[in-house]
C-alpha cells in the first residue's frame, strides 16, 4: 500500500543511518516524490511540501546521516524513511540480505509449483499462438505420476505447501481431468497439513458460472482469462478452432460470475494489444467495468502481444521497449478510471519479477509425462528437461535444469548494483537467457520512473492494486 510519509513518525533509535541501496527516489509530476524500495516492497508518496527534505536525506546512497548532525526539521522525516526501509542501519550488510533472499527461494525442499497440462488440445486458434496441440489428454500414468511425486515429496522432504497452476491448451477442454487431480491434491493436502492453492490459465469459452462453480469447490480459485479489446478486434485474433468468434460468449460467462456473489474467486482479465487494436483496448476497459467494477474478485492487467515462437510470428506486429510500457501504464490509468482493479504491483515485491522458470522447486507436466520449464518453447531441447514416471520419480536432466534455476546474481557486477535486484533476483526471464545468452531485466525495472509514478498514483486514488510476495 501506498502511504505517505508526514513529520509524525516516531524517532528511530539508530544513530547512524543511510539510504538503502535498494531504495528508488524518483520526482512526481506534481512536484512530490514517489520513494520505493524492492526489499520490502514499499511504495511511498512524499508530498511537495515534503519532498525537498526526502531528496536531502536520499539523493547520496553513500551518504551516513547521524541525527545529531541534522536540524530538528528533519529528524521526522528521517525516522519515517527508516520505519519504512528507504534508509537502514549503517551496520546493514545489504547484499548479504540480498544473497540470502535469493537463497532462501532457491534451497526451499518444502515447496512445489506443478504447472499442470491437462491437454494440449484447444478450442481456439489464437493467430500469435505458438503451441501446436500435439498432445491431447493426459495419460492416466502420468496423472497417477502427479499423485505419487506428491506423495514421495511430502514424505522425502516434509512438503508444506502446493501450489498447482492449470495450463493448456485449454484445461476446461479436459474438465475431468482437472477434476479427479484437484480430489486428490485437496484431500491429500487437507490429510498433512499442507498449504494448498491452484488457478487457471483459461480462455474463458467454457468457463461457465456452472463450471466455476464445480471448480471453485475443488479449490481452484483463481483465474486468467484473455479478452482482446472489444468484440471486433478481439475475435480477430482469439477465434474458436472453427473460424466463429468467442467475444460474446466469454463475455456472458464474465457477466455469469459477477452476478453471482457468492463465488469464491479472483478473475485476472488480460488483455494483449497490439499497434493495431491498441486504441481500441480502452472501449473493452468500459464494457468489462459495466461488469466488474468495483468488484475486488476482477483485475485487469496489459500485456503486449509478443513473437513467442508460433508459425504465425513474421506476420505479428508488435509493440515493444518504451512504446509498449508507456501503453500499458496508460491502459492502467483507464481501467482506474472505469472502477478496475490493477494486478500489477506484485512485480515490486521481493521475488515479485522472478520468473517460475527458475525455480527449482517448479515444473510443467505436460500430457504424456514430459517435464518443462518454462509454458513457452514447449519443443526448444534445452526446455525438456526430463520425464515423470508413473511411480512420481523425477528422471532430471541436471544439465538442463541448471540452465533455468542456476544463475547466480551475487556473481554477476549488473545484478550487485542494481537497486532493483530483491525483486528480480537476476532470474527475470530464463528463457531469454537460455536463448539468446543475455542477462534480461523486467521492464518495470527499465522504466521504473514511468512505473513508480503510475502505481504511486493508483493507490493514491483508492485503486484496488494487487500485490502479494511471491
């Protein structure tokens, strides 16, 4: 949450004191400050009557303030920015926390992420899709492999918490599937005392208030959905397998879940624009906010359509660097306008811009037992990194793992003196890395300014912003 800080703020005991290396302070439109720091994930707006001050105290990162060496007028200021984390101890080895952040994520034994393909078939024919729907069901060895790794994971290694995201292809395509491993995971869950939550990626075509409904009891609570700006545009790109439009249809199932309150669940509305459909994003933004808005189980967030490797990539027009993220933050500010709730601060927590990719601890199950790393590039070799069998064994090529999870940022000179790294933890996109040989940062880190004062602004507002660790 945003907050700002005024002169009451109670003294700080440190007497030595600097501003956090991970501290961003960068100037308000308005003449404020909008101050922010990725270890602890806080977002601050410092009025223009205040600013000045804050500037004092945090324009030099290698600058110690001893309180008795500042005048009365700043030592409000001062012990506000350390209760908040924006100045630290002097005595705080930063890195160290840092290097233990990362740690700490990539030695866990108690967590597993199982990003689940019930089917690879699809009802749609996305025109920037990059899957080819080679598999259909999920073998019945295989989801008896998805049992049993659970079980030897929790009996091996003392699992506390599952989490399980249902991916596709279209899952509903395979209700039953996700239905007969969903019994399982709850009662076996409920049975150890494990923590458990799962969501679905869905095109939203068959996700009926009915169907959320049977999927909700089994826990599955929250939900992406994609909406490609209004009808016109949308069932241009997003059409069903036979050439027909799904706008209409993905928009009664949205108006279904809405009407009904007591539906347990979150719905995140994507929307993927382009240079062409682009000015037609923010007409979408006031229909869906005729339905949602102020409902806080409905989100939207922005996403630019990107060549992800389908057979359709020469043709994609694209927006990308400055362009794309300036886009997305005015879409943003629409849906604020229209009563929407916005789902991205989550990346400006710590770990919030890590890829799942890069944990250890995550894994694709693909429908005839293959494991991935990463939902893209589902045939890129160094992607396939080994094979579940029926008894729940994990056959790792170890190699090939480490190609995802073994980066270390404490070894590289760019992530060590970035302010941005608790959040990304130099383990953004591995796919980037694994192609490509370069070291890839988030864009909200590379725009940080344009971000920091568009979120800042939001939450100002009373904007419902989504956020949460990772």
């Amino acid at each position: 949450m945003v907050t700002q800080i005024l002169p009451e703020a109670p003294a700080a005991a440190a007497q030595e004191v600097r501003p956090s290396r991970f501290t961003y302070a960068v100037p308000h439109d308005d003449g404020g400050l909008v101050v922010y720091n990725s270890m602890r994930g806080a977002i601050t707006y410092v009025p223009e009557s205040h600013a000045e001050a804050a500037r004092e105290l945090l324009g030099n990162r290698t600058a110690v303030h001893r309180r008795l060496d500042l005048p009365d007028e700043l030592l409000p200021m001062l012990d506000g920015l350390l209760a908040r984390g924006f100045v630290v101890p002097d005595s705080d080895d930063e890195l160290q926390d840092a290097a233990d952040l990362r740690d700490q994520r990539v030695a866990r034994t108690d967590r597993l992420e199982l990003i689940l393909m019930p089917t690879e078939s699809c009802n749609f024919r996305c025109t920037y899709c990059y899957e080819d729907f080679g598999l259909d069901r999920m073998l019945t060895g295989v989801q008896r492999g998805v049992t049993e790794l659970v079980r030897r994971r929790h009996e091996e290694s003392g699992l506390t918490s599952l989490s399980v995201s249902w991916f596709g292809g279209e899952p509903l395509v395979a209700l039953d599937v996700v239905e007969n491993l969903s019994e399982f995971f709850l009662d076996y869950c409920a049975a150890n005392d494990i923590t458990y939550a799962a969501g679905m990626t869905t095109n939203g075509y068959l996700l009926t208030p009915e169907t959320a409904r049977r999927v909700t009891d089994l826990e599955v609570r929250s939900f992406q959905v994609t909406l490609d700006g209004p009808r016109h545009t949308h069932d241009d790109t997003r059409s069903l397998m036979g050439g027909h439009g799904s706008f209409d249809t993905i928009m009664t199932n949205l108006r279904g879940l809405a009407a009904d309150p007591d539906l347990d669940l979150d719905v995140m509305l994507r929307t993927n624009f382009t240079p062409e459909n682009v000015g037609s994003v923010p007409s979408l933004v006031e229909e869906i906010g005729e339905i949602a808005a102020r409902d806080d189980r409905f989100t939207v967030i922005f996403r630019p359509v990107g060549r992800w490797g389908g057979p359709d990539d020469d043709a994609i027009s694209a927006c990308t660097g400055k362009d794309a993220e300036l886009l997305k933050l005015d879409l943003n500010r629409h849906a604020s306008d229209a009563g929407m709730g916005v789902g991205d601060t989550k990346m400006l927590r710590p770990g919030g811009t890590v890829c799942y990719a890069a944990n250890p601890w995550s894994l694709v199950v693909r429908p005839n037992g293959l494991l991935n790393k990463c939902t893209v590039a589902l045939r890129m070799v160094e992607n396939m990194v080994g094979r579940l069998a029926p008894d729940g064994t994990l056959h790792l090529d170890d190699d090939r793992m480490a190609l995802w999870t073994a980066n270390d940022e404490t070894q590289d000179s760019g992530c060590r003196s970035c302010a941005f790294r608790p959040s990304c933890q130099g383990a953004h996109c591995p796919l980037i890395r694994v192609q490509d040989g370069v070291r890839p940062c988030p864009s909200v880190k590379t725009w940080i300014g344009a971000n920091l004062q568009t979120f800042a602004d939001l939450q100002r507002q009373g904007v419902a912003v989504v956020g949460g660790a990772a």
